[in-house]
C-alpha cells in the first residue's frame, strides 16, 4: 500500500474523555485499555502531523439528553446495569468535560467536528465537507469504538467512495477483546484495511520513495 499526506486525513472518533478520562467518563473503556490506545494514537498522530497529514477530531455532542433518547434501543437500555451502555442518557451532553478531546491527542492546527450524534460519523455533520474540501481520498480511522462508531464510519465512508485504513494499534472498544477483534476483521473483509502505526508510516515512506525514483 502506498500513502501520501496530501491526499490522506486521520480521522479521530470520539477521542474524548467520555469514553477516555475515567474521571469523568460517561461510557468509559476498560481502565486497562485507556492509557494504551491514547499512548499509541499519540505517537502516530504526531509522526503524521510531521510529514503534513491534517488530523480531524470528530466529537460526540448532544444539545439534551433527548437527542439521545429518541433513539429506541439507547432509551431502553439506559438502565438495563447489564449493558456496557447503561447510563448513555447522561453520555456527552454539551458544556460536560466528556466532550473535551484527550489533551494528548490535540494540537494546534488539528480540526474539530462536533455535534455528531450517532455512530455513523458523517451523519448529521460537516465531516463528508470538511475532507472533500481539503482534497482527501483517504481517510485513516482511529478511535472508539472499534464495534460502533469506528465500524459504521468505516462503512459509510466505503459507501462514499473514500478509501479506508483502520489504524489497528489506535482504536478500542469497551465491548471487549473479542469484539473488537471481531470488529477489525470484520472491516478488514468488506471496507478497508487494519495497519498498525508502523504499517502505517511505512506505507506513507514507500510513497515518498516512489515520487524521488520518477
């Protein structure tokens, strides 16, 4: 595979501190697994933003906890205390330090969408506008949830025609080891391709040396 930065966006899903800050969280990943995944996005995000890959933030945001519960199946499970989701009423409403991207995940000249509402990622936002206009076929996805937010972004932007890398090594999920796992095979099947951070970076240095030998 090759890569190259000016045509390629991260594309960082929910990297907040609702699901990433246990201090705060609303719908927190396992503790074990925090610190893991943003210490492996961190890394790969300030190696890309190095050779000139933009990093877009999208950030789960409600106005009101009725956003959130117009949804059928969120609304029932709100209070079921078997479901990783229990409590997901409370989940990221506005002006909450759950909506606040990891600090070690941001940078300045990192662009932000917010107000996204449901797994799919460009649903109801800016994101489709934002990548199209800053001519990008290639999206590199990071982020939580492997099983949910990750796997719909990943389809839909399939589905839109762009081409789709799953940094393996920088996205989790709280539904566990063998979804998530499940989930990257799943993606890896029908809409795109699971690289770790040095797969990543080695298929943005191919490109590099493919452009010097022309």
């Amino acid at each position: 595979m090759r890569l190259q930065a000016h045509s390629t966006a991260v594309v960082a899903v929910d990297m907040h501190r609702g699901h990433l800050d246990l201090s705060v969280a609303t719908l927190p990943l396992a503790p074990e697994r925090c610190a893991r995944v943003i210490a492996r996005a961190a890394d790969l995000f300030q190696k890309l933003r190095a050779i000139g890959v933009r990093i877009i933030h999208v950030v789960t945001e409600y106005r009101e906890s009725e956003e959130i519960s117009s949804n059928p199946f969120w609304k029932a499970i709100h209070d079921d205390p078997a479901k990783a989701r229990k409590g997901i009423l409370r989940h990221n409403l506005a002006g909450s330090k759950g909506t606040e991207i990891i600090p070690e995940l941001y940078a300045e000249g990192d662009l932000v969408v917010r107000e996204k509402k449901r797994y799919n990622a460009f649903y109801a936002t800016d994101l489709e506008f934002l990548l199209r206009r800053l001519g990008v076929d290639t999206v590199i996805l990071t982020g939580i949830n492997t099983t949910t937010c990750v796997l719909c972004t990943a389809f839909e932007a399939t589905n839109r025609d762009f081409r789709v890398v799953i940094a393996s090594d920088a996205v989790d999920s709280m539904d566990g080891e063998e979804m998530h796992r499940f989930a990257l095979r799943l993606m890896e099947a029908s809409v795109g391709w699971p690289l770790s951070n040095q797969e990543i970076l080695k298929a943005f240095r191919a490109a590099d040396r493919d452009h010097l030998l022309r």
